[in-house]
C-alpha cells in the first residue's frame, strides 16, 4: 500500500534575488599595494623552486626560502606592479594549532627513524620553523540563469511481507522509502560571495600534503596577523581559477534550487547562467615549514598545517651512521674472531678449550653478518615515499 504522498507547484518557476552590490577590484599599483595590505613588503623570488613571496622590508638578501630552503631569496624590486596579481587580502585563516601540539608533531616525526642524521633532532626543526601564509582566490559573482532539473520528494510506501517460520506462514510488514521525480523549471537571480578557488598551481599537491582546511574559521585580515610571516603569492591567474568557481556556483545554484523545490532531492541540474561583477580578493591559509640536513648537508623540507597541525615530511635515514655502526660491529667481529683463534691455538694443548673456542668463533661469525643490518634497514627505509604524520 502506497503512503500519502504531498504534490509541490511552483508557479512561474523558483526566482531569488539578492540586493547587494559588488565591485570590481583591479590589481594593485604600488602605493595601493602597501596601503591595503598595511605594511610596508617587499616582493622577493625564490630562484631555486620560483616561489614568489612578500615579506616584510628588510635586508631580503638574508632571508632563505621556506619552501624548498635551497637558496636565499631575491628581491624582485621597488615596483609592486613586477609582481602578478596582486590583489587586496579579504580573510584570513589563523594559526590556530597549539605550540605544544605542533612540538608534538614534529617530536614524533624526528623519532623511531633507524640512524637519523645528525641534524635530525626535534630542537633543530623547532628552532627553524618559519610562519608561510599560502593563497586562495575569493570571488564574487552576480548570476543571472534559468534552470531546469528533476525534484525528488521521499515518501513512505508500506508493503507485506510472507515468510515461513516454524508455525506456518506469517505476515511481515515493511516499510520503505521511495522518491517521486518531477519536472521544475525556474530563474535564479543571485549574488554569490567568497567563493573559495586554488590561488596555486600546486594547491591539490599541498592540500594531499597538509590535509584540507576549515574555511568556516576564516576572519578578517589584519596586520598583525602577518607578524614575522612570509605571504606567497599566486602563480595562478584568475581567469585560469574561474573555471573552478564556476563549478561550485552551479553546486550552490543546484542546492539553493533544491531548497526552494522543497525537494528531497535534485537531479540532472542543467542552467544558462549569465555572470557579472565578479569580484576579486585574497583568503590566506597558514602553514609552518622547517627542514633538516641529511648526509650530504642538502636541506629536506617538513610543512605542517598552521591550523589542523598535520605534518608532512621526507623521513630519511642516514647511510653514514648506519656505515659506522657497521664499521664499528665489523671490529668487534674482527678482535673476536682474533681472540678465537689464539683460544683454539691454546685448545690444541687443552681439548676442553676448544668449546670455548668454537662459541667466540661462533659469535664473532654472527657479528660478521650483523654488520650488514644496520646498512639494510636504512636502505630499506629510505626506499619508503614520503611519510604523512597525523
């Protein structure tokens, strides 16, 4: 037996609207730069990995990368105007993961690695962490569009069942959820605002690396967020991020519809949107790097989220030490089997020795081939990818 089900008209359609107005912000000159960023930055350039950064005013020369710690960075210039796309900064997502958690974290990264490198110590990675604020393009949007989908309502549908039991046949009653489809049609006029795009040619990379961001968390940008931190700049322009907005409208566009089908579900969502007054700005996201030294003093970076405090790293073992610990076993094999043979010597005179003999031979045989481990485990391990610490 069918349940009741609840029929939904829309006259002429689903129609929103949205009184708020947008403007179009243009890139910066110089002098609009510094006055709505609220420092006084300069542009520098990684020359190894092609970061591009504003950091604050200051001798730049001295400053290395944070990123791939290669190279020392570049001033680019006086002119603001040299670097691309230099929008104003709309939001911030703070630092928000506790000192102690992040020292955690990294504790936990420097440990139970077979022979680490020297410079590989939970002080030394602390001691070089540097603050990196990472970028995303906001935008707004007014959309102008007529939409078409199917709307699906649950309703309540109430069957029985026959099955045998040990007294004979019962009845058994079940209840399911079924979906009604129905046409809608409809216009939407709105005004969509931050929506959050990939700033970055490498945002899926990094967001694999550090794990997603809460943007619900986000606030206003203020200088003294910016305190002692490097600011990427994007690499990727707007209109090359615009693609990606545009499918997250038509998710907004297709939820709100729903909502205002008071459907259950929408399905086969399709719309001819106009857009308008897009408006450009900056969210940043906060990131810590460090770095530490392996064997050939060749700097390997550890990134952590600035809020969520997941670390990500190239855990490497040092072929160096794990060589020394089997110099060293090697030695001590050598002066055993040594002290062996002068027992078996003194045994030829003494038969009973000869047991004892053949036990330091034994042993000095065994050391002998634990000379290779410390080499394979490190070999071993550091055939591993990259690790991700939780």
């Amino acid at each position: 037996m069918e349940g009741t089900t609840i029929e939904t008209s829309l006259e002429n359609g689903v129609s929103f609207s949205d009184d708020a107005s947008l403007t179009h912000s243009a890139p910066l000159t110089n002098n609009g730069a510094q006055s709505v960023w609220g420092l006084t930055w300069v542009g520098a350039v990684c020359p190894h990995c092609d970061w591009r950064y504003f950091v604050p005013e200051e001798d730049v020369s001295s400053l290395r990368c944070p990123h791939c710690w290669q190279a020392d960075l570049e001033r680019l210039g006086e002119d603001v105007r040299a670097l691309p796309y230099i929008y104003p900064p709309e939001l911030v997502l703070p630092f928000s993961v506790p000192g102690r958690v992040v020292a955690q974290h990294i504790e936990t990264f420097a440990a139970d690695i077979p022979f680490a490198p020297s410079d590989l110590n939970s002080e030394n990675l602390k001691a070089r962490v540097r603050r990196i604020m990472l970028p995303m393009w906001l935008v707004d949007s007014e959309i102008q569009a007529t939409w078409e989908a199917e709307a699906g309502f649950d309703y309540e549908v109430v069957s029985h069942k026959e099955r045998y039991v040990q007294s004979g046949w019962a009845t058994q009653e079940v209840q399911e959820t079924r979906v009604r489809w129905e046409p809608r049609v409809g216009r939407l006029v709105r005004v969509y605002h931050n929506i959050a795009v990939p700033a970055l040619e490498e945002h899926a990379t990094l967001q694999n690396s550090l794990g997603e961001y809460r943007l619900e968390s986000t606030c206003s940008y203020t200088t003294e967020q910016m305190t002692k931190a490097f600011i990427r700049l994007p690499d990727r322009a707007p209109t090359a991020a615009w693609s990606d907005a545009v499918l997250m409208l038509q998710q907004l566009a297709g939820e709100e519809c729903r909502q205002a089908a008071k459907a259950d579900h929408l399905r086969h969502f399709h719309w001819s949107p106009t857009y308008s007054a897009q408006n450009w700005t900056l969210l940043l996201l906060p990131m810590y790097a460090t770095y530490y030294l392996n064997d050939e003093s060749q700097p390997l970076p550890v990134l952590i989220n600035g809020q969520s405090g997941q670390l990500y790293g190239i855990r490497r073992g040092s072929l160096r030490q794990a060589q020394r610990r089997a110099l060293i076993l090697a030695l001590i094999a050598v002066v055993l089997f040594v002290v062996g043979l002068i027992v078996a010597a003194v045994g030829m005179m003494i038969p009973l020795v000869l047991i004892l003999a053949a036990l330091i031979l034994g042993i000095a045989l065994v050391m002998g081939l634990w000379t290779l481990v410390p080499i394979v485990r490190v070999w071993r391990f550091n055939r591993t990818p990259a690790r991700l610490e939780d």
